[in-house]
C-alpha cells in the first residue's frame, strides 16, 4: 500500500470551501449535543465529500488517524466500527 498523503496535502479539496464546522462539529457521543443536529451537519458533510476526488483517501486517513471530526464521508462513529473491525488502534492526541 502507497503511503498516505495528509489531508492538508490534498489539491483543491472540497471541504476547504466551506466551514469547516460540517465536518469538526461536537460528536455524537457527547451527551450534550442534540443528535439530530449532529446527524443534520454531518449529512451535509457527507453531501460535500461524495462529491470530492479526495474520499478515497480521506477517509482512509480519517481511519487511521483521527478521533474526532467528519473524515471522507465517514463519521467518528463509522471510523471507531472500521478500526475494530481492522484492529487499528489511534491515540487520542487531546
């Protein structure tokens, strides 16, 4: 497998031309956030990045790198799936 590229190596990704609050909203596992409001932001997240040439490789990155965030149409809950599936450990850096 070629080494993957860090997000903000990316040409032209479409997630920069919008704010970035649709793909760094408060999670869902947050008790605190309403999660239909969740479920409505990362709906829209999910339209941009379907239609970026990036998804591919986002979301892969988003696997093995991030905890938190909307990363190639994939929410934290859908990548925490994929990483126990694939046995993939990430630190939380915060």
């Amino acid at each position: 497998m070629r080494r993957l590229r860090a997000p903000r190596t990316y040409e032209n990704p479409l997630c920069a031309e919008v704010s970035p609050v649709f793909f760094f909203m408060d999670d869902a596992d947050d008790d605190t956030v309403l999660v239909k409001e969740v479920s409505k932001t990362y709906d829209e997240a999910a339209r941009i990045c379907a239609k970026c040439e990036h998804i591919t490789e986002c979301a892969e990155w988003g696997v093995r790198h991030e905890i938190h965030g909307f990363w190639g149409g994939l929410s934290p809950e859908k990548r925490r799936e994929l990483r126990r599936i694939r046995n993939i450990t990430v630190e939380d850096p915060l």
